[in-house]
C-alpha cells in the first residue's frame, strides 16, 4: 500500500508538471543549418555529391513537395554516419564502391559523369533486387532509401510541408476524438 506521504510527492510533482505545462511560452527558432557550406564529416565531397544525387533520385521534388536536396537529406546521412558504429560505415563505403562500379560496368563512367536519366537506371537497377538482393549494389539500395526516407520525414519540409505536421506545443487537456461517429453512445 502507497504511504500516504508517497501520495503527496506524486500529486505534487503531477500539479508541477501541470503548471509548467500550461505556462510553456514559446522558445525563437533554432538558428538554421548552413547546409550549402556545409564540408562532410563522413563522406568523401565526391561520395557527399553521390549521396544527393541518388537521394534525390528516390525522394525528388514534386507538386507535393520540395525533394530529398531542398530537404538537406545528405546532411542528415552526413552527420548521422559521422557518429555511427564502423560496420555502418563500411556498409556505406561498400554500397557507394558498388555505385561507382556499377556506374562503370553500364555505362563506361564514373557515377558523377553520368546523365539525370543513366542516374535514374543505375537506381533502377539498385532496386530491381529490393526484396532479394543478391549484389552489393541491391544489398545497398534499402540503406540508402531507409536513410533518405528517415531524414527526409525529420527535416522540416518533410514534417511540415509534405506530413503537415504542427506540433511541438503542449496542450493542456486532450479533446479525443469529435466525429460524431465515434462517439459513444
């Protein structure tokens, strides 16, 4: 059974918690990212152009919304990568490798020389084997569209523009639902 001075801490820590609630004030906006001048951490600057290239490829901009560059993808991917363990890393290192390769094997070029519609077949072709990849190049592919779909659904122009998100307030009661449908009877 619950003390009864165990009760009064956990009622007044909940009263707390109410008050600063509804007392939240808005904070200013944190300074924006100066993702053009950006140098990556983790990426080569050759790999850093890839990686926007392919992204874009996967998330481009359309009526809906700006693409996986407006989106600032490749910084995210950048930064991300940056911090993580070596065996993603080297993942990323062998998937960019299979690019290049690839790149070569098709179309008698490095990867940055090749034209917007051999870059749209070389992604093509990383995704024909999605579900069972067989080849460096598959095996890379769900890395690269997993990282590309993550950042661009955190970045501003993923949340808001494209899922319309509005949060980050705090409000002080929850309403539920207001369909008349669900409401019971």
């Amino acid at each position: 059974m619950i003390e009864r001075r165990e009760l009064f801490k956990i009622l007044g820590a909940t009263l707390a918690a109410a008050r600063e609630v509804a007392a939240q004030h808005e904070h200013g906006a944190a300074a924006p990212i100066d993702t053009a001048n950006y140098k990556p951490r983790f990426f080569s600057d050759r790999q850093y152009t890839a990686i926007d290239d392919l992204t874009e490829i996967i998330i481009p901009a359309d009526d809906q919304s700006p693409g996986a560059r407006a989106a600032g993808v490749r910084f995210y991917v950048d930064s991300v990568l940056h911090y993580a363990a070596p065996d993603v890393q080297q993942r990323w290192h062998n998937g960019l490798a299979a690019v290049e390769e690839a790149a070569h094997a098709q179309f008698g070029k490095d990867f940055p020389d090749l034209g917007a519609a051999e870059k749209d077949k070389l992604v093509a072709l990383m995704a024909k084997g999605e579900k069972s990849p067989t080849t460096e190049l598959e095996r890379f592919f769900p890395v690269l569209k997993g990282a590309a779909v993550e950042a661009f659904a955190l970045s501003d122009i993923g949340m808001q523009e494209y899922l319309g998100y509005n949060g980050n307030t705090a409000i002080p009661e929850f309403p539920g639902c207001t369909h008349p449908e669900h409401q019971s009877t």
